[in-house]
C-alpha cells in the first residue's frame, strides 16, 4: 500500500461501527505472541480511546466467528490501528490468525468500544499492572502519554513468565530511556 495519498487535513475518522480493513504488517513480538496491524484502503484516521478494543469477524473453515481484542497501538498515530495476539493452546481464532492472517489480506472489525480506557477515567498518577498478553490495554494508554508528552506521573509494572515473553520489550526500555529524570548530579 502507498502512503503517498495521505492527507490529514481531508482524511475521515473511525466511527463505532463495521469496518473493512485491511493487514499491512505481522510483527513477530515473542515467540507465541504477533502484532497485526490495519489500514483502510480509504484512509480513515483511527481515532480511538486507549485501552478500547474491537471485535474481529472471521469465518473459519466456512463458519463465522467473532473474537474481541484490545487495541495496542495508540491514536497518536492513528492512520493504522494494531492488535496483538497470544496464540491460545487449542484456540481456534488465535493460532488461525497466527498461521493465516498475512500482509494484505482484509476483514471486517467491529468498534472500536470499551469503558475500560484512559480518557473517561483521568488521574494524574497512574499506576499500571498486567500480565502476559494482557499488556495490550496499558501499552495503548502508555504509547498515548508518551507520544502526546502526558502530563501523567506514570508507573507501569508488567510481568512475564520469562524475559523472552516480554511483549514490546525493547520499546519500554527506549520509552523509559527517554523519560526518566536524570539522576541529580554532585556539585
Ligand atoms: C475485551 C477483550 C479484549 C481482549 N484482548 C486481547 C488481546 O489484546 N490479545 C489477546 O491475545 N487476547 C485478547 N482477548 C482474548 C481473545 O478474545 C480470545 O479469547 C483469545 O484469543 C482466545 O481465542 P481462541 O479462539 O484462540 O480460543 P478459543 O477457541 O476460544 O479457546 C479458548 C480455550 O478454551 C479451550 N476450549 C475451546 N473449546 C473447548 C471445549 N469445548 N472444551 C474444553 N475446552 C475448550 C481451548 O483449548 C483454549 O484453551 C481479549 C478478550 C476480550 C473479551
């Protein structure tokens, strides 16, 4: 896909709703966990409240199946919107997304919804907790703070099984390296 026809003074905005999009990146984020990331061929500005999500609609060997998953990418940049997904031992629209979603294809998704987010529910220190691939709703707010230099005195606590199941490992550290104060020097 061509980017060359971006224009975001023109461009229309997501809408609660049904919508065609289409894969444009798979990024391989742990060993069982992909992030795939959508645009609209008719560019849409993917604004979203962090920490919402959207439903996928599937068919799979010839039955329709829907499956929920939180956006994790943040509406600072929003021309695309990602999603990032664990494979489930024995699920079935998990592992089929994994082995069969590819650059380029398109379906449908719902939303996107969800109360859980960071915008209706404002505090100036934060402290967030998760788990696994339950890190997508945190990173969502977390990416949006950082991008838009949030005035949000922010702790965020993620645990993992081991170090190579830490999703989005190296851009937490890039993002820490980058907002931490410094230590205060001796004079
Ligand atoms: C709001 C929301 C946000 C979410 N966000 C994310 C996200 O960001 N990332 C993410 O990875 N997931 C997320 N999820 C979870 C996601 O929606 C799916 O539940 C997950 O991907 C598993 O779906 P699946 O189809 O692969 O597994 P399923 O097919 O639903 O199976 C789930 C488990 O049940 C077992 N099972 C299935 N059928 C039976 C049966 N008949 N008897 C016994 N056991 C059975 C399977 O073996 C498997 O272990 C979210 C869910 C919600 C509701």
């Amino acid at each position: 896909m061509s980017n060359s026809f971006l224009n975001p003074v023109t461009t229309q905005t997501w809408a609660n709703g049904r919508h065609i999009v289409r894969c444009v990146k798979v990024i391989q984020e742990t060993w069982d966990v992909r992030t795939f990331c959508f645009m609209a061929d008719q560019p849409i500005l993917f604004f979203f409240k962090p920490g919402q999500f959207v439903t996928l609609e599937l068919e799979i060997d010839g039955v329709p199946i829907m499956r929920s998953y939180t956006i994790s990418s943040s509406p600072s940049v929003p021309y695309s919107f990602s999603v990032t997904i664990k494979r489930v031992p024995g699920g079935k629209v998990s592992n089929w997304l994994h082995d069969t979603l590819h650059e380029g294809q398109e379906l449908a998704v719902h939303g996107p919804v969800g109360l859980f987010n960071a915008m209706d529910f404002t505090a100036p220190k934060v402290l967030y907790l998760s788990g696994g691939v339950g890190i997508t709703p945190v990173m969502s707010m977390a990416r949006w703070f950082y991008d838009t230099n949030g005035n949000v005195d922010m702790v965020f606590i993620h645990s993992a099984r081991s170090p190579k199941d830490i999703i989005y490992h190296r851009e937490l550290e890039h993002m820490a390296s980058r907002i931490e104060l410094p230590e205060p020097q001796n004079a």
